[in-house]
C-alpha cells in the first residue's frame, strides 16, 4: 500500500512505485544539515537539493537555491503575499518540489529546512495543500523526516530559555516560540535522528547525548557520524530509501491518545539520563496539581503528554515542558463526555486505544505522562504526582463536587463545539497564565 493517504489509487505496492522519492532534512545548526546533505549529494550527484533561506521573510522575500552533486541548478528571490512559514511551504516550496519531479524524472529529492521550520509544519503542508488542484503525494513519495543535531551544542540548545525573537531569528513578528521547543518538536517529529559530531565535554557527554535522544524519541531511528571520518556510502543506506516515514501517526501530544508510544519508561540512569513514565486513572486536584509544577520539571529536559482535572472533567489537557516553560492546552474532549453520535467524527484509531483500555467508571480519562531529565529521582517524582490524585474520600465525592472544587487553571483551556471532532495541537497556553493573581 501507499506511504501516504493522497498517493493514487493506482500505486498498488511499493515496488511499483515509481515516484521520486523525498527525505526532508531539519536541524537547528544549518552547517551541521548542510554537511549531512552535502554527503548524500557526493554519494548521489543525481539527487536535487532544496533549500531556502528565510532571512527577508517579514519582508515577504525568500530565496531558494536549488543544487544537485555537480553544482548550482537555480538561485532565486520569491516574493510572497504574506511573510510566514506556511506561504512559504504554499507558494513556493511545495511548487517547486512538484516542479522538480515533473521536469527531473528518476531524480530523487532532498528538502533541507531553514533551522525555524518544524518539520510537522512541512508534512501537513505535503498531506493538506494542494498544487495544481492535487496533493504533492501524487508525484512524489515522503521517504523519511530525519532530523540532524549537532553534539557539541544540542545540550545547551534544550537547556536554553532563550526564545527566536531575543536571538532574531523568528520567522514571524508574532514567532514567539522558544529555541528549546523547535529543537524538541524538530527531534521528537522525525523518524530518523543523526547526531553529528562529538560533544566538547568529551566522549562520556557524547554517549550522553545519544541516550537522551533514544529516550526522547524512541519511536525513530538513530545514527550517531564522526564528523572527522564520514562514509557517504554508508550514510546513504541509513539515511534514504528508508521508508520510515509513516503519515497516519500523530504528532507527538496526540501519539498518547491513539495508542502509541509516548515515551520509555528507563528510570535506571544511563549515563545519567532518567526517562520515567507516571499513568493512572483518577483525577488531579487542581490546586495541588498547581502547586507542584515547578517542582516536578526543575530537573526535566523534557516532559510531555496528557492528563485530566477533577474540575474539569470533560478535557484533554496537553502538557508540554522545555527549556524551562510549561505549556498547557486543550487537546478536546475525552471520549467518555461527547454523546455517542458524535464518536464517529473521532479517528478510529483514537475509537480503539479507547476501547482497549476502557474503564467502567472513568471511561478513557487517565493520566499519561513523561519526564525525561539527568539525575532525577523518579521515585520522588512519582510519589510528588500521586499527592496530587484525588483521595479515596474526594473520589467518592463524585463529579459534581469534583467540577466546584477552587481552580487555578479555571478558564485556560475552553472547549467549543468545533472541538469535538479530533483534538486541538496548538498548546499556546502558558501556565504563568494559569495561575491565580
């Protein structure tokens, strides 16, 4: 069957298919991309690369520079009708991939992203906009979304609380995301993860950095290159023709919801790194909920998943910590509070990690969620989220009394009717406004 859901009905086995195939390259360290996609042009001098630069683009100016392994092919300044992210994929990147494949048949693809771009941004541009009145999956196969961190400096780039506005680099005048985010979001969305180089600290923080990345993405793929000796042949083979990518699983803070893995549950440190995973079924308290978060992540590089509230019932609530911010959002409704007719709008997929694991009383409500740090307790860490679970007395309370219960996240995360269908991503709600004044 097909990689992609648009693909045509005609595309029957993968070796049938004969359309050029497309890995997408992301990083946040240009050079250290740069020298993974010079690589696969010297072992392929066929292969076209694709890359633009975002510097004009508040101006609404792009350029993009296309090469292939025996030099320049094209250099050219785009005006767009709004300067941002998604025209750029709309108007010009998507455009030009479609273009390539038409007039290079055979020629296989490589997309490098500007170090802003999230690479999930660029996957629903290929599965939802339209070129020539049809998805790009028609002509060209998605093959994998690798993601290449550079050793020396990643740490430091999750640890850092600085955002792309202080460091101008945003993408937009209202870009106000965090460095850490867009590394975290570039690693956990790929299915293939190259780490390039050595840490300056030395092989230990180098072996360091490749457990972290395993238990921060345990669902990809994971190659570690000496940038001192690189063998293009080999990266080739690990790099393209892989087949990772896979459309029909979700972002990272809907992988829980739908039944795949969230994260690894390794509380034995190695090399220091701690990934531990708290589940449970019954309700936060608001308050000592509320009371706990920085506690609970000044350790963590990384948590993340979904959780309930006794005061409010009704909703996912995402949780998303890097760099030293929480975020939190809506994610909709659980299954358990829309009326039956309503189920069919929800992904079967959603329909069925539900069913495997529903519970009589609480339906699909739980708690998921992950922490991923260095030298963290987590039996600590464990016993500090279980204080915050509703006692045997307040469950028997009931609902009612749950949804009156002082709330100091009352407000942040509404539920609108639109969200009743699949959930909301978007988790722009910060918990410094969640807390009371």
């Amino acid at each position: 069957m097909s990689s992609s859901p648009q693909a045509p009905a005609h595309v029957a086995t993968a070796d049938a298919d004969t359309r050029p195939s497309l890995t997408v390259l992301s990083g946040f360290w240009p050079t250290t991309t740069f020298a993974v996609a010079r690589t696969l042009l010297a072992a392929d001098p066929s292969l076209l690369l694709v890359r633009h630069d975002l510097t004009g683009i508040r101006d609404g100016v792009v350029r993009r520079v296309v090469r292939s392994g025996t030099g320049i092919i094209e250099d050219e300044r785009t005006n767009l009708r709004h300067g941002c992210i998604s025209c750029t994929l709309r108007e010009d990147v998507l455009p030009t991939l479609v273009r390539l494949a038409r007039h290079n048949p055979g020629q296989d693809l490589v997309l490098m992203l500007p170090e802003v771009v999230e690479p999930e941004a660029v996957a629903a541009a290929c599965t939802y906009c339209l070129v020539d009145g049809a998805p790009i999956t028609d002509l060209i196969r998605v093959d994998s979304y690798v993601t290449v961190l550079d050793a020396e400096h990643l740490l430091d780039a999750l640890a850092s609380t600085d955002d792309l506005t202080t460091l101008g680099i945003q993408a937009a005048d209202d870009d106000n995301r965090a460095l850490a985010d867009v590394v975290v979001r570039q690693i956990e969305y790929a299915d293939t993860l190259v780490l390039w180089g050595q840490s300056r600290e030395g092989a230990f923080d180098t072996s360091r950095l490749t457990v972290l990345l395993e238990r921060m993405a345990p669902w990809a793929a994971h190659f570690r290159v000496d940038d001192d000796l690189v063998d293009a042949d080999a990266l080739t083979r690990q790099l393209r023709h892989t087949d990772r990518h896979r459309p029909e699983i979700p972002g990272v803070l809907a992988r829980g919801l739908q039944g795949y893995s969230l994260g690894a549950h390794e509380p034995e440190a190695d090399c220091g790194v701690v990934s531990t995973v708290f589940r449970a079924r019954c309700p936060f308290h608001p308050q000592r909920l509320h009371d706990v978060l920085e506690d609970v992540n000044a350790e963590m590089i990384r948590s993340r998943g979904h959780f309930w509230l006794a005061s409010q019932p009704d909703t996912v609530v995402a949780w998303e910590f890097a760099g030293g911010g929480l975020a939190m959002g809506s994610l909709g409704h659980w299954l358990v509070s829309l009326p039956e007719d309503r189920w069919e709008h929800v992904c079967d997929q959603r329909r069925l990690a539900a069913a495997l694991e529903w519970d009589p009383y609480y339906g699909d409500r739980h708690q998921h969620l992950v922490f991923i740090g260095l030298d963290v307790d987590p039996v600590a860490l464990h016993r500090t989220l279980a204080g915050c679970l509703l006692t045997d007395a307040e469950l028997a309370d009931g609902e009612e009394a749950w949804r009156r219960y002082p709330d100091p996240f009352a407000g942040c995360f509404p539920l609108g009717t639109e969200d009743l269908a699949e959930p909301d991503t978007d988790t722009d709600t910060d918990t410094e406004g969640a807390q009371p004044a």
